[in-house]
C-alpha cells in the first residue's frame, strides 16, 4: 500500500498530547528550513519536562551544525507557540540509526526491514516485538516476529512505540 501527501504524513501512534501539539506546530516551519520532523518524545516531570525534537534532513544526514542552526529557531517558535505548560528542556536531536516509525509514511518506507514494535498491553504474554514489516494497513502492520518465528498483526492504536531497527549482520 502507497500513499502520498497528507495520508503518508498522518501520525498513526498515539502520542503524548502535547508532543502532537508540537508536531503539528513545528512540522512545517522544520520542513521550510530543508528537515523532517522525524519525531517528537515528551516526558512530563514533577518540576521540569522534557521535550525533544528529532529532527533529519530527507535522506538522512543532518549534522550538528544543521541542530545548532535549528535550535535556537525551534526553541524561538516555542516560546512564541507556548504549547508547553510548566518549565521544561527543550532538546534538538538526529534520530539515529534506529529512528521512531510515526506516520504512515514511515511504515510504508520501511517495509520488509526490520522494526521493533512495542505495545500498551500485551500481546499473547508479549509487549515487546521484532522482526520484518511485512504489511502495513490504515490501522495495523503485520510483522514478522523473530521470536515467536510467526506473523503477528497489531494495531497501531496498540503501539507505545515503533522504530526501525538496523540489522548488522
């Protein structure tokens, strides 16, 4: 299944509220600097929160020097936004070679590798899968678990979390 335009964009995992308020507030000015937003993770403390950006340029390769052109203007949008309620730190970062699957697209582009699943509750005594993405529908992926050595489907309003998962063999 391939999709283009605001459907291959469309976030599927469940994220934080306010990680998906930033995403959608900063998508597009990152895209206008010539990045992705990859991913955005936030983490509520008692006295400060966490907020971290993970930015990329499409085909991968963002440098520091692109994070530390980014983060004084990402860091500029928040204060003017204010989608954040309380202190907290504000963190511009690569993705890494293990980067978070979070839109349709990401799925989609990382068919038939390797991915690690990780789920709310578990599945058959599991909340923790890796294997190939072997499909990807509107509302679910079948992987097939390393593991268990079978195809599982799950849902992606099951997923905490997905990210691709280099294979060094």
């Amino acid at each position: 299944m391939e999709e283009t335009g605001a459907t291959a964009k469309r976030i599927v995992l469940r994220l934080h509220p306010t990680a998906l308020k930033v995403a959608e507030l900063l998508g597009p000015h990152i895209e206008r600097e010539g990045f992705e937003l990859v991913g955005v993770e936030f983490h509520k403390g008692t006295r400060s929160s966490m907020l971290r950006l993970l930015v990329d340029r499409p085909g991968g390769g963002v440098s520091l020097d692109d994070l530390g052109h980014l983060s004084p203007v990402l860091s500029d949008l928040l204060d003017v936004y204010d989608p954040v309620e309380g202190r907290y730190t504000l963190e511009v970062a690569s993705p890494g070679i293990n980067r978070p699957l979070i839109r349709m697209g990401d799925f989609e582009t990382h068919l038939g590798m390797r991915a690690r699943i990780r789920t709310h509750h578990a599945v058959e005594g599991r909340k923790s899968f890796i294997g190939r993405l072997v499909s990807v529908d509107q509302d679910f992926i079948e992987l097939d678990d390393e593991v268990a050595k079978r195809r599982f489907k799950l849902n992606f309003d099951d997923m905490k979390g997905a990210n691709y998962e280099h294979d060094f063999d």
